[in-house]
C-alpha cells in the first residue's frame, strides 16, 4: 500500500495532455520516444509506459482536471538509471489506493500492477495548482 509522503519528483520531460480517452496516447507516445532517446533499456520503457498509462487512465477516470481540462504527466530518467514518472490532476473525491477487486471485477488492478514493477509509488498532495500528484519510480533493470 502506498503512503502519502513528500518527495521531490523531478521532471526531465513534463506533457500537459487532454483529460480525456486521448491523453495516455499522446503521452505514451511522447514517453517512449523520450526514453529510447536517452537509452533506457526496452524493457524499462515498456513498463514505464504501462505505469505512466495507468497512472493517467486513473487520473481521467477519478479524478478532476486541471486547469483547462488538462491532466500534466512527467518522466525524469536519472544517472542510476531509475524513471520516476508522475501524473498530476485536479485531484477527486477519494485518494489512490490499491484495491482488493473481486475475480470479475473490471477495473481496480491498476496500483497494484504499479506496485508490481516500481521499486516505490506514492501520493503528493498540496501540489500548487491545488491538484494531488501519484509518482513510481522503476528500477533501472525491469522486473
């Protein structure tokens, strides 16, 4: 289960994408390029992109927008070789946690899927735009 702590999450790349069905592609796209640039290994860029995607259909399913219907997605690629990615929103009535769904459920994977391939997860509050930032981190080498 992820804790509400503080952490500076630093942003190599930010996206401010549409909040909405559109805004995981453009993003996705975005990430993949940016990563595969910087070379991180593939098998890293697939599981950032799975969390990055998760993270921002979370976002667009519970949360709100920010300003101008926006939701802002980061990646920052570090010496280590870790990518922390975050996606911040207008916040929603609940905050992100990881659920137990029942076998027929059709969502509520999503975290702990998350949880599965970062070394560490979380959630910040208090963002200045009045939104709540959840950021993982992977390690350098998937799992």
């Amino acid at each position: 289960m992820a804790t509400v702590v503080t952490q500076h999450v630093p942003a190599s790349a930010s996206v401010s994408v549409p909040h909405g069905p559109s805004g995981p592609g453009l993003a996705r796209r975005r990430m993949r390029r940016d990563l595969r640039t910087a070379g991180v290994p593939e098998a890293v860029v697939d599981d950032a992109v799975l969390v990055l995607t998760e993270l921002l259909s979370n976002a667009c399913r519970h949360a709100r927008p920010l300003e101008g219907e926006r939701v802002r997605a980061t990646w920052h690629h570090d010496r280590a070789g870790e990518v922390t990615v975050s996606v911040t929103d207008g916040g929603g009535p609940t905050r992100p946690r990881t659920a137990a769904p029942s076998i027929s459920a059709r969502g509520g994977r999503g975290l702990t899927i998350i949880g599965s391939l970062t070394r560490d997860w979380g959630v910040l509050e208090g963002d200045p735009s009045g939104g709540v930032t959840v950021w993982a981190v992977l390690p350098a080498h998937a799992r």
